[in-house]
C-alpha cells in the first residue's frame, strides 16, 4: 500500500510541474508566474482542492500522441477567499 502512495505522490509532484522546469523557469524570465502561483496568491492558504489534475489529452493530429500534457495544460479546483 506504501508504495502505491508514494507513486501518486510521484504523479501529483509530476503533474505540478505541468510542463516542467524549464517552462517554470521561462514564465519567471518574462516576470510572470505559473498559474498554480498565481491560484495560490489569490487564495486562503492550504485551500484550493485540486480536481483533475491527470487528465491528458487524446489527440493524435500535429505530433501530439507523442506529447504528454498533464492536467491538458488546465489547472482546475476550488478554494476560499478570506474564508468564503
């Protein structure tokens, strides 16, 4: 059972770094943040309840059955602001 939770943490960690480093590190260059950083700036603190978050897409036209994008490149959930 251990080694079953560890490998959904594995995933979610995978999952949040969206589309990796290096996508993270080019969002910073141009002074923006990730959507996940700009979720957790609007929100109460440890409130937003992630949903989909391993959902990928099915296409296979322009190369994309090659390509995995986690969450299909969409951060969705729910969360409080100022407790609401």
């Amino acid at each position: 059972m251990k080694h079953i939770l560890e490998a959904l943490d594995d995933r979610r960690a995978a999952a949040k770094l969206g589309g990796g480093e290096k996508r993270i590190d080019a969002q910073h260059a141009r002074g923006r943040l990730t959507a996940r950083e700009r979720i957790d700036l609007l929100l109460d603190k440890h409130s937003f309840e992630e949903m989909d978050m391993f959902v990928q897409h099915r296409s296979t036209e322009f190369g994309m059955e090659k390509t995995k994008i986690p969450g299909d490149g969409v951060v969705t959930g729910w969360g409080t602001v100022n407790g609401r």
